[in-house]
C-alpha cells in the first residue's frame, strides 16, 4: 500500500471528534478509533443554541442553529466498511448513551468498558489496543 495514501490513516477522535472521524473515514476511507462518540450530534446539541462560556477561559460565545444543520449535512447514514472501525465506549459515560454507539458501529471492532466516564479517565489501560489498530496488528512497545 502507498504510505502516503488516505486508507493508511487512522483518526482518532472523542465525543464530538468521533462523529467527525466517522465522517473522515467514510470520506477518505480511512479508519477511524471512536472514544465515547457522540451518535446523534445534530440532535444533541440542538439544545445548546445560544450564548456560552468557554470551558477553560471563561470567554464568551454564541452556538448558532447553523451549526445544527451543519453537523447534519455531514452525518454518515451508515457505517460502510465496519472492519475499520474501533469503537471505545464507556457504560459510566454521564454525557451519551454507549448503547447508541454500541449500536450505531455494530458489526465494528468494539471494547466496552465497564463504568469509567465520558472522559475516558482510564484512557491508558486502553491505549495499547487503540495503537494496536491504529497501526494495523504490529506490536506495540512500551
């Protein structure tokens, strides 16, 4: 394979970062590591149109209906190539349901974890496995 081609990467992307690279690798062909990924992304944040707070500066700014439709013109209808895919998903996870995701990349190589957060704190016990993918079954040294 051309290892400059698009297949030959691997995103990886977290709640809003996993719907994204679901819709990277569907376009590029590409695979795609998914932690905890928001499944319905127009349809959950629907509800924060308005004026917010930036997480870690406090700076003011405004979510735009826009912004909706825009993450709905980018929604992938269906997962076309579920070898590669990687889904993390957390059951503790207190912002989505992993049972949408659990749902949504059926058929997808998939690891449940047990409890953890949306943050996926325990993310280091998990690494090895992603990298594993991510790299294509070649050993990962520590």
């Amino acid at each position: 394979a051309d290892a400059d081609s698009p297949r030959e990467l691997t995103v990886i992307g977290s709640s809003l970062g996993g719907f994204y690279a679901t819709w990277i690798a569907e376009q590029l062909g590409c695979k795609a590591v998914l932690l905890n990924p928001a499944v319905h992304a127009a349809r959950d944040l629907a509800t924060q149109v308005g004026e917010h707070h930036m997480y870690h500066s406090g700076a003011p700014f405004v979510f735009l209906p826009e912004y909706v439709d825009e993450l709905a013109a980018i929604h992938a209808p269906r997962i076309t190539q579920p070898d590669r895919y990687f889904l993390v998903a957390a059951t503790g996870d207190e912002v989505l349901d992993w049972r949408e995701m659990r749902d949504r990349y059926a058929g997808c190589r998939q690891r449940i974890v047990q409890g953890s957060d949306h943050g996926l704190s325990d993310f280091a016990e998990w690494m090895p496995e992603v990298l594993e993918f991510a790299l294509g079954g070649k050993p990962v040294r520590p």
